[in-house]
C-alpha cells in the first residue's frame, strides 16, 4: 500500500496544497487543491474518493477534476461520504448553479459520477485495502478514516478536535503504523482552535495520551504562516512522541 500527499496545507500560498492523499493510484482521501498537481493522465485512473466532511479545503477540486477528465470516465468515479456530507455536496455544489451535476451526466442512467453513502465503523473493501470511517469532533459532522492492508495500518484524522471515539476505535485494534493527524493551530490561537474544533499542540498532546500504539506521526494541516512556531511548540512540550511535519510528495508506503 502507498499513501502519496497530495496536499496538506492548512490553506494556500505558494508551495501550499490543500487536503488530498493518493491511495496506491486509484483511490483518493479528500479532494482538496492538491488534486490540481496531478496529471490528466493520473486524474483517470480515480475510481473511489473518500470524502471527511463537507468543508471547500477538502472537496473543491472534486467538481473541477470530474469536469477535467469527463471524457476519460468510462465508470463512474464512486464518492464514499457521510450522507450529511452527500446531501451538503449535492445542495451546494453539484447543483447546476456552482457546478453542473455530474451524477446525471452524460445522462441519468451512465453518470460519470457516483455517491454511496457511508456510515461510521462501517467498512469497505477495494482492492484488497480496507477503509474504515470513525466518527471526530468537527463544526460540520466529520470522519476520519483507518487505512490497512495486510495487518499494516494508517489512520488519518480529517479535521478533528479532542474527543475519545477516533482514539477508542484506534485502540481496538492490535497496532497502528502511521497516524497522519491535524495540527491546525499554535496554543497562541487556542481559543479559535476550540471554536473552530481543530487541534493545537497542548489539545493534541491530551489526546494522545488516550492511544495505546505508538505509530510514526505526521501533523497535517498547519494554517499558513503558522507552521514554524507550530513545529516548535512540539519541540518545547517534549511529549515524548517524535512529530514530523507532512510535506506535499510525501510517499509512506507499507
């Protein structure tokens, strides 16, 4: 199994791509602007997109890859989401006012693109790699996804604040390799952290003491600007735990 980071920024800016990993060559977690590094070439071998919540960073560049490469889809690219998350895409994105609605073109009967609704701890197998959804802490309802092949795992958090269920279902199973998790804010911006549901260091350190593996960790989603003093709180807490800062083009392979 290969994870190839595609974006994770926190936001734009020269070098800056926003959330979407690459499963292997066929498979996407989240669809954010680091889709547009693909080429038209790669962009038609996605056949499955697993959506964390209905936030742009996260879904904006789904609407223009499908439009990309519309001649290229021969079976419909399937999008594996909440069904909040579904409907909210549906009401306001493919809604032929923001974008047309690629589910019923060409036509309604062979679209180029499919959704399937998905529920938390549900399961789905695709080409031998499991996908599993566990329920975080968002301002819209968000999921994460635990990612394994032969008894190899990476679980990615999406966006998330501090909660118990994504580190209790983690614990559920006898190991972890990878943790790609958020980080999206310094302690200086706590109180916005809170508001806004996203991590900071000490909120991420609490939280890390719940998890029983001791996986490689990648923090993801730093808010531009803030990625330096962000590297360097971690260093200071010492927690104990070696953090990397996950970088566009990073390739984790198990």
């Amino acid at each position: 199994m290969k994870l190839r980071v595609l974006g994770c920024s926190g936001g734009i800016g020269p070098g800056r791509r926003t959330t979407s990993l690459l499963i292997n060559e066929n498979i996407l977690i989240d669809a954010g602007s680091g889709v547009g590094d693909l080429t038209l070439e790669e962009m038609a071998k996605i056949e499955h997109v697993f959506i964390t919540h209905s936030h742009l960073d996260h879904i904006s560049f789904l609407p223009l890859m499908v439009d990309s490469i519309f001649s290229d889809i021969t079976t419909p690219i399937i999008v594996h989401a909440q069904e909040v998350t579904i409907q909210a895409i549906k009401d306001h994105i493919f809604n032929w006012i923001i974008w047309p609605d690629f589910s019923k073109l060409p036509n309604p009967n062979k679209p180029v693109l499919e959704f399937k609704p998905m529920a938390p701890d549900e399961t789905i197998l695709i080409d031998d790699v499991l996908f599993q959804m566990i329920e975080v802490s968002h301002t819209v309802p968000a999921v994460s996804y635990r990612v394994e092949k032969n008894g190899r795992s990476i679980a990615f958090s999406g966006d998330s604040s501090s909660n118990d269920n994504f580190w209790n279902r983690l614990n559920a199973y006898p190991g972890l390799d990878v943790l790609i998790v958020e980080s999206a804010f310094s302690d200086e911006y706590y109180d916005l952290a809170q508001a806004s549901r996203h991590y900071t260091p000490t909120l991420l350190l609490e939280d890390l003491k719940k998890l029983k593996h001791k996986p490689e960790i990648y923090l993801t989603h730093l808010k531009p600007g803030g990625e330096i003093e962000i590297e360097e709180e971690y260093k200071k807490l010492d927690p104990g735990f070696e953090f990397k800062i996950l970088q566009n083009g990073t390739i984790i392979t198990l």
